[in-house]
C-alpha cells in the first residue's frame, strides 16, 4: 500500500528546485542557450500538486508542468 500525495515528500518543493527543471526541459526540448531563457511566472496547484512555470526564449513562450512529488516534467506547451 502506498501513501497518498499528502504523505508523500515531494521532490520539487518550493519554486527555487521547480525553475531549473523547467529551463533544462526547454533546453533539452528547444536546443536554445540557458541565458536567453527567462522565468515569465510560476504557480502551484494545491488540489494536483503540479509546479507550472511560464518560461520565455526569444519569440517563442512555454508552459512547463512538473508533477513535484516525482520531480518530472509531465508536460511542455508551447504557447
């Protein structure tokens, strides 16, 4: 039996351990410098314990959504 989300340590807990994962997703992802990446905005969802990170490289923005009790990028939408 494993524990609930509440229960659970989470990996990315605070938004100083969200950001750089979210930047080496868009890296990765994108093939762009880490400099010309920059953090338009970050949000936390209480309900799904997701980290949502609005990043900004060049003329392009994304969405980067992490699940913060595995400490994954779940989803990256380009917008």
């Amino acid at each position: 039996m494993s524990p609930g989300i509440g229960l659970m340590k989470r990996r990315l807990p605070t938004e100083k351990e969200a950001i750089p994962l979210a930047i080496s997703g868009i890296i990765q992802k994108y093939g762009v410098n880490a400099d010309s990446v920059k953090t338009l905005e970050t949000k936390y969802d209480d309900d799904g314990g997701d980290w949502y990170v609005a990043l900004g490289f060049g003329e392009k923005r994304a969405i980067v959504k992490m699940d913060s009790v595995q400490g994954t990028i779940t989803e990256i939408k380009e917008i």
